[in-house]
C-alpha cells in the first residue's frame, strides 16, 4: 500500500506518490500519507504520518472543488485549511502568508 508511482516526473525520488488508495505528499509541516473522496455535497481528506500513529480528517460540506473547477479563492481557503489541520497533527504552528500549491 506505501509502495508508490512517482506522480511528479521531475521529482521521482523524493517528490509525491501514489498507492494502492493512498498517496503521500509533502506539506509546509511534514510528509503525510493521505486520501481524498467525495459524494455529492461532500468532500473528505484522511491524512496520517508516517507511523500511522496521529491522524487528522477534513469534511468539507460542498464537492464544488472537484466537480466544477471552483474559484480560486475557495481553492485557496481549502488549502489553508488542510494545511492548517495538518501541522496541528504535527504539533507545529500552521504557516502564514500566500498559499501556496499542494504537491499531491
């Protein structure tokens, strides 16, 4: 299941992967192993570290990031939300400033 295919062909070694249902990327606080889904009206994110031992999961109560390419400044909100609830499963502050993209 941690076994992945290089998903950014000019970063194969240490850039992000994917799984069997998993990929991992890098954040501003850590690598994390993830998986996103979604059904109507909802979207959801798993994330862990690599020792499986802390977890955080974000529910977001709308698809429109992922069925009509939403604007950029809801995109933005979702990645500092993430990013925001990732360093707080690391015990580290969430960073300030532009958003910048996730890879993965």
């Amino acid at each position: 299941m941690r076994t992945t295919v290089p998903t950014d062909p000019e970063n194969p070694v240490n850039g992000p992967g994917s799984g069997l249902g998993i990929g991992t990327g890098t954040t501003p606080c850590g690598t994390i192993w993830a998986h996103e889904g979604g059904i109507t009206g909802y979207s959801s994110t798993n994330f862990t570290d690599g020792t499986g031992s802390r977890t955080a999961t974000v529910l977001v109560p709308t698809e429109v990031l992922f069925e009509f390419g939403a604007a950029p400044k809801l995109v933005e909100a979702d990645k500092a939300l993430k990013d925001a609830v990732v360093c707080t499963m690391f015990g580290k502050p969430a960073p300030t400033g532009p958003v910048t993209a996730r890879t993965g």
